[in-house]
C-alpha cells in the first residue's frame, strides 16, 4: 500500500501520514493512533514506521558464532553496516535450511527490515518478498545476488608450495561441514598432485577434528609428510596432536589451513594458511546491497567471485 492510499483510508493528507510516521510533534496522539491503526491492519505499519529513530536497519543471517571464520566476516560487516548509519542485527541459523528460511521469512515479512545479509542461502527466496537480500557464498536461488570465495587458485598454489618442497603424501582433514572442499583438495591432487588423494572426515569438529584426523591416519599407517586442513582450528589440533606423537611441525610433517584467522600468525608454529579476504568479500557484499537499497530492482550477476590467496608461514618445509 502507498502513503498516499493510506492517507484516503485514514482522510488525511499525505503529509500528516508522513509526519506521523516520523513521529512529529505537529500531529496529535489521536491522529497518529488513528493512521497507525489503519496502517496495521493493512499490514504496511512496518514499512513505513521509523519514529524518531530513522536508522535502516539490516539483518545478519549466518550459521554459527562460535567460529571464529564466520565472527571475522560478521564483524567486517557489522563496522561496514555502522559506518553507513545503519543498524545490524544478527541471528544464526545453526546450519538449519529451515531454521534460515523462517529467520528471512521473520525479517522481510514481519519486522520489515530494509535490507537482509544471509550466508550461504539454500532456501528459495519466496514471491513477493520485497526486501533487497544479498548471499556471502553460494547461493541455491538464482535469483539472490551473492558474493563467494573462490579457494581452488589458493588450493593449487598450496599443493604447489608443497609439492616444489618435495611432498608426495599430501592428505586432506576436514570435516561433515567441509565437503566442498574436500571435493575440491580431490580434484586438485588428481590434477597436480604426486599421489591419488587421502581424505579424512572426522566426526568431530574445530581442533578435536585435527587431532581425531591424525589419530585415525597413525593408527590406519598411512604414509603422509603433508596435511592440508578444511580450516585453522582444524590445523591448531592438527599440529598439536603431531606434537603429542613426537612429530615436529615442520621438520617431519607441514601444515596448510584455510581462512587465515588472527591467531594463526601468533601460535608457537605461524601457520601457512589460505586467506578468505573476508574484507574484500564483506565490502562487495555490503557495496552490492547498498545499491539494491536504492533500487530494489537491481540485479548485478549471479554469483560475484572474489578469489583467495594462500599465506606462507613456518609451518611448511623441505619434506624429509
């Protein structure tokens, strides 16, 4: 419904509408009360409704917050959010399709939020929903713009690092959560790599996967000089589960993870890992929905690629 359709319903002009909405103090409780009425029932209150606190306001879907991989990009987009002048809120799925598809469904269609950053969006965005949703990583609905890292160059220039340094046996530990890039260490080792790829999928997660990946490679006597992890706390686990079995990081075995967290520069062993970019990827991302504020028609490509980078460490070396 228009403002000025409402503003008929309610015999008012569209300014006092206007006024109302903004909670002025030229227009008395009564009237106000009367448009807000009208408005709720017509279910076009929360579209207009700004009061005098006029931040737009953009919900932050993502699966967990004890990661520190999805914290990092979530609080990129949080400073990015808050130095447009706009309000973040931020929920998490739990990896839950339907869990993310009621949180979008809450926030487009009930608290009328003006714009929607959702990580990885598996569920079909419904019909008529007007709100403008932008998808970090893959994205299901052709329709939903999203912007994704791309791990496969950073992947082939790790297997190259490790392969120049003399490995034959480069294996992959990862996790339930991980398999895309499992498939993709596959790919890469089948293509570059000296021997046929050996994969670990633990049942576990963050740094008890690490460790659980080792224990199972030791006890199955499966020959490895290299390990290349789904991500960072994956490889703290890792290394310090070598350690416990008397094999030094790098001299015996090294070590690649993924997402470049903070402390991996700062741990006894820096650790070589591939960088996400998550501020490049957060300002696309943010960049991309702002333009989409402005024109909720806006459609830019399907999928904005931007490409990771792999950070060499101390934790690879000359294998024995």
């Amino acid at each position: 419904m228009t403002m000025k359709e409402l503003a008929k319903l309610a015999n008012v002009s569209i300014a006092t509408v206007s006024k109302a909405f903004c909670d002025a103090d030229d227009v008395s409780e009564d009237t106000k009360n009367h448009i807000f009425d009208i408005a709720k029932e017509t279910g076009c209150f929360g579209k207009y409704y700004k009061g005098k606190y006029s931040k737009k306001i953009i919900a932050i879907i993502c699966p967990e917050l004890k990661s520190n991989y999805y914290t990092c990009f979530v609080e990129e987009l949080q400073s990015l959010i808050e130095k447009a002048g706009c309000m973040p809120v931020i929920s998490t799925d739990g990896f839950s399709l339907a869990k993310q598809a009621e949180l979008i469904e809450y926030y487009a269609s009930f608290l009328k939020v003006d714009g929607i950053l959702v990580f990885g969006m598996k569920c079909d965005l419904k019909k008529g929903y007007e709100t403008p949703i932008v998808s970090l990583f893959s994205c299901e609905d052709s329709k939903v713009d999203s912007v994704d890292v791309s791990f496969e160059s950073a992947m082939k220039e790790g297997v190259k690092l490790l392969t120049e340094l003399g490995h034959r046996d480069i294996v992959f530990i990862g996790e339930k959560l991980t398999t895309g890039k499992e498939t993709l260490y596959r790919e890469i080792i089948r293509k570059y790599g000296k021997t046929p790829p050996v994969t670990v999928q633990s049942d576990y997660r963050f740094e008890k996967a690490g460790e659980d990946g080792i224990s199972r490679l030791l006890s199955d006597n499966i020959p490895f000089t290299a390990v290349i992890c789904a991500y960072d706390n994956i490889a703290f686990g890792t290394i310090k589960q070598l350690k416990r079995q008397g094999l030094k990081v790098p001299d015996d075995v090294s070590v690649i993870g993924m997402d470049n967290i903070h402390i991996g520069e700062y741990t006894e062993t820096a650790l070589t890992t591939i960088d996400t970019n998550p501020r490049e990827v957060c300002m696309v991302a943010w960049n991309l929905l702002q333009t989409k504020l402005k024109n909720p028609y806006y459609l830019s490509r399907q999928n904005i690629e931007i490409g990771a980078g792999l950070v060499i460490r101390e934790s690879t070396g000359i294998a024995k």
